[in-house]
C-alpha cells in the first residue's frame, strides 16, 4: 500500500511539474489517504501481534 502512495506522489509531483493543478491535488489526496491507511493498518497489525504474545519477524 506505501508502494502505491508513492506512485501517487510520484503521479502529482510530475502533474504540478507540468501545470495540471487539479490533477496533482487530487493524486496527492490519495497519496495522503494510502499512507495514513497504511499506518493505521500497521499500528493495528502491531498491537495484535503484541496481544498474542508473538515476536515479530523481519
């Protein structure tokens, strides 16, 4: 999900580059929407392996 976040930075980088406003606002809304879902989905995945008593893997 963090991969597809930051082709959506990448996506509005290049469109305010090139004078697309809208377009880069908007793919910029998205990429801050993935990250923060991304976070919360990891925070959680966290407190539950912690809950169960597992240690994590790398």
């Amino acid at each position: 999900m963090i991969r597809w976040a930051i082709v959506f930075l990448v996506i509005a980088i290049i469109a305010a580059a090139l004078g697309f406003g809208g377009l880069a606002g908007t793919a910029m809304e998205g990429a801050k929407l993935l990250f923060y879902v991304a976070v919360v989905l990891f925070v959680i995945s966290a407190v539950i392996g912690l809950m169960r008593g597992r240690s994590p893997t790398v």
